[in-house]
C-alpha cells in the first residue's frame, strides 16, 4: 500500500531517522533473490489467487479453524489483541483475516498524520518531481500509480509519499492517516505480484504494476492525499467502507468513481483514524435505519391495502420447514422476512458492508437462523442438492455471468427444489452502471427464461408487473424447479 500527499505539509507522526537508511543504502540483489523474482514471473497469479480466494471463503468447520491455528502458529499472530481472540470463533478463513480489533488496542497519537495500517514503513520520502522511490535502482511515476491519470497525479508532483508493508501476521484493516473527504476512486487492473522486501527489490515499477485501488481524499483544509490499496498475489480482494468490495469482478478495465457533484453520489468524510464514516453520517444512518423500520411496519400492519406483507408472511407459516438460500441478500431486508418461516437462510453477498448491515438487522428483529456468506455467486463453497429453495431478487443484473449463476442455483438445490427470480426487465438507464455497480440493463423475460432451461431448470413461468409512477423500471418474477 502507498500514500503520498500534495506539497503544502511535510509534517509525519514518525520519526524520519528510523527509516532514512532505507533510502540511501544500496541494497545488492542477491542470486537467490533474482531466483525467486523470476518464479514470480512465471507463476499463474490469478489462478493462484483466484484458489486463495475459494479456500478463504470455505466454511469448513474443524477443517477452517485447523487452517486458522496453523496460520496463527506460522506467523506469530498476536490473538489477544483481536476483538474475538477464540479461533475457533471464525467461521472462514475471511473472517479471521480481516478481523477487528479490541478497544484501544491502537490508542491514536496527537499528530497531523497517523500511519493509516499495522505495518512497516519500508521507504518514504519527498516525490522527487513525480518519481516514487521504490528500493534501490527502481522508481515508478505517480502517473503510473494513480492509472495513468497525468491530471490526478499532478498536484502531488514534489509532494511527500510512504511506502507501507504489511506481512501475514499483521491487521489488516486501514484507517484514517487524517481527517478526509473522498473525492474520487479508481480501480487500476493489474499483475498480482507478492509484495515483499525481495520483489520491491527485484521487481520494477512493482507497486504501479500490481492491481490497485486508488482513493484520493481532501483533509479538513482541503489539500489532497491518495491512499493507494495495492493487491499482491493470494491477497487481490480490496474492499472499502462506501463501496463494499470492488474486486472481484475483474474485468480488466479501469474503473472511476467520482463522489460529491451533480449526479454523482455523494461525498464521503471520514474521521482521523477511522474505518467507518463518523459524526454526522452515522447520525443520518441511525435516523434512516429507524425511518426504514418505522415504513416497513407501516407496510405490514397500517395502510390500507398494504397489508400484503403481513398474509404472505401469515401464509408462509403453512410451508414445510425449507432450507432456502437468498442469492445477493443486500442489506437483509427480504433475508429476514424469508427468515421467519424457513428452517434456515444462507443470506450470501459479495459486499462485506452490506452483509454487516444485514446482520446488525437480523440481530435487531431476534432471528439467529441466517448463516451470512461472503461469497461469489458464480462458485459458491455449499453442497450440491442440499436446499429446497433458492431466491435471487434483483441480483443477476450485478454478476458478470446470470447463467453461471443460475447453474449454481440448479446445483446446491434438491431434486424438485424451487427457484425463484425477480428481475428488472430491459431498460436505457446508463447510468446505473456507474453509480449503481450494475453490468446489464435488465434481462428479457424470454431470454432469462431460456438460461433456466440450459441450467436444468423445468415449468419455467413468467409474471410481468406494471411500472409503479414514473419509476424508469419494470419488474418482472421468474419462477421454476430443478428437473
């Protein structure tokens, strides 16, 4: 991960005399090392970490919690420090690695700028016009870091960057370096290098050609800063607190997001050493949470002709105790009301934050019968022909592959299980691809109709619904059973 920061402020919460000698001391590249740079060159990164990513997600029971012993024992992870310390309280892999910390485990120092992760400063220093040192004979240009954005890198030109590594053992969730306001995100796709003290050595350009994420951020004065998430082989995932995770899916494109402005959404500010949006937007948060509860009651039980909600809740009750999986659950909100008839729910989404959020609501309403999965739904780590039914509700319109998932659907169901799908039909509204993450613009009933045939599906029907208002969407319902 790499940091660096316009000119105006020179001034570090570290003492520049610990890491000096790493900018001056020629460091000879061993024989050994040159050996294993170019294993690196020839070994298939994304599949590598394409596995890492499967293994990390799996929810193995005995077999998860071994793994996780193993890795602590490797490494030397200090468990005491975590908020959960019991190993064996980890459900994956995921889990264990991005684990949070105890209260006041990292008391803040009073300083301007604070190192943002639990890790080593392996170089830093003074942009020198717009080079990044890197270890000795390699430098790399801002402009290849940020992705080739000549315009976003210039402001940084003679600016201040730090280079900083974090090994296995350490924590690996970022904070805050200062107060900020995000501005503008970009996914720069590239190699899954390890970074290591061997390959920054061996390795040019190494943090500029790895795959990154790039977040530049105004402080409370408004002079900009660009915390840089840089991937490394095994570890390519990276997700954010207002975005969730940004890969996968990797298309092999660069991605832009802008916030605050006209049509963009809205700007994100950040305390000092935080993880998560503070003040103020958790406020909000609150009040919308409370508001949200307050129409969804409303729904069920007040307005007339509303009480839909209440009969097929009521009506479900009657159901044989179903094994159901909600694909791309979201927030939660259809997750629990599913919850309150099924024998058992694997809510499963791609997006850490929104899987929290659907938590914390579960936990609300009393319901401990929902198993939450992080996970990719075009593989999916459950048992074949093992759930009665599984719902995806406005979700294919998110996945590189509907059919892929469909197939996956076909797959953990059970002789004659059911599937039931809610879909946006066809639409020209461009811009939710940008600021809603979305790949298709709806699906035609016929051709989705005709994937769940190829993915082994039967008494395939469809039930279009009227626009509501001047809503810009159409929905329509898919339903069928596994031959």
């Amino acid at each position: 991960m790499g940091r660096f920061r316009a000119p105006s402020d020179r001034r570090w919460a570290v003492d520049p005399a610990d890491t000096l000698a790493a900018l001056t001391t020629a460091i000879p590249i061993a024989l050994s090392d040159r050996l294993k740079v170019l294993l690196q060159h020839l070994l298939p990164q994304q599949a590598l970490t394409r596995f890492a990513g499967v293994v990390a997600r799996w929810q193995g029971g005995a077999r998860t919690t071994a793994l996780i012993r193993w890795f602590v024992g490797r490494y030397g992870v200090d468990m005491a420090e975590a908020a959960e310390p019991r190993i064996a309280a980890y459900v994956s892999f995921n889990d264990f690695f991005t684990r949070a910390l105890r209260p006041n485990a990292r008391p803040l120092a009073v300083a301007d700028l604070l190192c943002p992760v639990d890790g080593a400063i392996s170089q830093f220093g003074a942009i020198d016009h717009d080079q990044i040192f890197q270890a000795k004979g390699h430098r790399f240009s801002t402009t290849a870091l940020v992705g080739g954005d000549a315009a976003l890198a210039a402001p940084f030109a003679g600016g201040s960057f730090a280079n900083l590594y974090l090994s296995p053992r350490d924590y690996h969730r970022i904070h805050m370096p200062c107060a900020g306001t995000l501005r503008r995100m970009v996914h720069v796709p590239g190699a899954l290098f390890p970074v290591n003290p061997v390959t920054a050595r061996g390795v040019p350009g190494l943090f500029a050609r790895n795959e990154r994420v790039v977040c530049l951020f105004d402080d409370a004065q408004g002079r900009p800063f660009v915390l840089v998430l840089v991937g490394a082989t095994i570890v390519g995932s990276m997700a954010t607190v207002w975005h969730g995770l940004v890969n996968p899916p990797r298309t092999g494109l660069l991605r832009d997001w802008q916030y605050g402005g006209p049509g963009n959404p809205p700007a994100v500010t950040l305390a000092q050493g935080a993880e998560d949006p503070h003040g103020d937007r958790a406020r909000l948060a609150e009040l919308l949470r409370h508001r949200e509860d307050r129409h969804s009651l409303n729904e069920r039980l007040l307005e007339p002709g509303q009480s839909w909600m209440l009969w097929a809740t009521a009506l479900a009750t009657l159901l044989p105790p179903l094994e159901v999986v909600d694909f791309g659950c979201g927030s939660g909100v259809l997750t629990v009301e599913i919850a309150r008839w099924a024998k058992r729910v694997t809510a499963i989404d791609r997006s850490a934050v929104a899987l929290e959020q659907a938590s914390r609501r579960a936990e609300r309403e009393g319901l401990s019968n929902i198993t939450f999965l992080e996970a990719d739904l075009h593989e999916l780590l459950l048992a074949s022909g093992k759930k009665d039914l599984v719902v995806v509700s406005q979700s294919l319109h998110h996945v590189e592959s509907p059919a892929a998932v469909l197939k996956e659907a076909g797959r953990i169901l059970k002789p004659t299980g059911r599937l039931v799908v809610l879909e946006l039909m066809p639409h020209q509204e461009q811009w939710v691809k940008d600021r809603l993450g979305h790949l298709h613009l709806g699906f035609p009933p016929d051709e989705l109709s005709k994937l769940a045939l190829k993915a082994g599906f039967k008494d395939i029907e469809v039930t279009p619904y009227p626009r509501e208002g001047t809503v810009p969407f159409r929905v329509f319902l898919l339903t069928g059973a596994k031959k």
